[in-house]
C-alpha cells in the first residue's frame, strides 16, 4: 500500500528541519493529528509509514501514533508488534535513531520490547479520556530538551489500558538512569503516588537507557494548538530538531 506524504513544508523560523516517519497500523486514528502537526504547523518534513513497509531509510524520527492498532485485539500493541514495519523499527532504534511512541505507539514499543516494563488496564477499568498535567522529570534525553525540570505541561490522555507498571528492580534501574521523564501530577507540580490511571510512581512517559526511544501516554500532537486548549506539545516536537542540530554544532 502507498501512503500520499505531506506537501513539502517550509520548515517553522528557527527550527531546523527533520525527516519524519509517521506509521500507520490498521486501527490507528491519530496519525493524521501527528503529520499535521509535523508538517503543517512545524514545517517538518514527513510522511506516512504503512505497516508492512520495512524500508525507514532517509528517516531522522519514526512515530508510533496513537490509535488502536489491529484493534487492540489480545492486549493493546500485542499484534502490532509482529507488523513487518516493528523489524525496522527496532534496527533504526538499534542504529541510535529516534523513535517515538504516543499512547497506542507507547503500548507497541513495550510489547516489542524497545522499552522497559508493561501496560495494564486502568486502575477504574474504564477508558479514561481527560486533561492531565505532566511534570518533566529529565529533560536530557532529545525529546525534552526545549523543557526544563520541573516544568509543567498540560496534555489529554485517552486510553483504556495506561496504567504502566514495572517490578522495583526495573524501577530503581529506571530512576537511577534518569529514564523516567515524565510524570502525572497536580497543577502545582506535585505528584501523587499513582497517575490518574493507577501508573506505578506516576509514570507517564519513559525512554530507554540510551535515550533514544520514548513512549508516553499523554497526546502531544492534541496540544499543539491555543484552539485545542495547550500549546504544550509543541515543546515535545520541537525539543528534537533543536537538540539534534545543537549536537552537529558541538
């Protein structure tokens, strides 16, 4: 299947350009949201990924959209991860490029084992679909770099199955590599024991221990825009450019 990529965009002033890789399951519902954002309000160069394509070359980033991917049959990424695309995702990771996944595409890289831990259902056992705020634990990693820490954004969750857990042993290695970056917490910052899901520690978005692959819950590419209620996403799709080019200049 071919997939149509976005017109050549004229990239936002001061934000370099990337090539992005926006993949698309059968069930996925947010991969639009996210080429818009890249594309037609960052001025990224991006395209559409089909799930059985395996050639990622020419790419800077791969995104795992939100959705439900196979339609989330067995477990939530359970059948997604076995996608022809997944193989080449795991070499690009593997080659230190950047992959990113947002709530499904989080769910996806668990199972596919390029991040640590496992997703359960939520705490309520019922789809959750609300704003969250995120405080930003690291900001190192690429994917954060335009935050600072302690920042807090605000962004939507809508995901049946976000409650993230992880034994204490991946947790205490998890935190003493700085690989938690974002958690669920209050307007003033503060975090609770659990995130509104029931995540261990409040875990809302991980990355791995070479920090170059990171999944989170929340929907950034939902919070680009002052009409959808936050520009505070635009902070995650922006850090990568920048951070990218700072690392060519040094």
């Amino acid at each position: 299947m071919t997939l149509a990529a976005a017109a050549p965009p004229t990239p936002e002033a001061g934000l370099p350009a990337l090539r992005w890789g926006v993949v698309v399951f059968p069930g996925s519902n947010c991969d639009a949201d996210t080429l818009h954002v890249l594309s037609g309000l960052l001025g990224q160069e991006a395209r559409y990924v089909w799930h059985q394509d395996t050639n990622l070359s020419g790419l800077d980033v791969v995104v795992l959209p939100g959705g439900f991917a196979h339609g989330d049959y067995l477990r939530s990424g359970a059948i997604a991860r076995f996608s022809p695309v997944m193989g080449a995702v795991q070499e690009f990771a593997g080659a230190g490029k950047l992959v990113l996944g947002i709530c499904n595409g989080f769910q996806v890289l668990l199972e596919a084992g390029l991040l640590p831990g496992a997703m359960l259902r939520n705490r309520a056992q019922s789809f959750l679909c609300r704003w969250v705020h995120l405080r930003v634990e690291n900001p190192r990693p690429p994917f954060l770099s335009a935050c600072r820490p302690g920042e807090v954004l605000r962004m939507p969750v809508a995901h049946g199955e976000g409650n993230y857990y992880a034994d204490p042993e991946i947790l205490a290695r998890m935190n003493a590599n700085g690989q938690v970056l974002l958690r669920y917490c209050d307007p003033d910052g503060t975090v609770r024991d659990t995130g509104p899901n029931g995540s261990v520690e409040s875990i809302a978005g991980i990355c791995n221990e070479r920090g170059n692959v990171l999944g989170l819950m929340p929907h950034p590419e939902r919070a680009c825009e002052l009409l959808l209620g936050s520009e505070d996403g635009r902070k995650l799709f922006e850090s990568l450019p920048s951070s990218l080019v700072g690392k060519e200049e040094q």
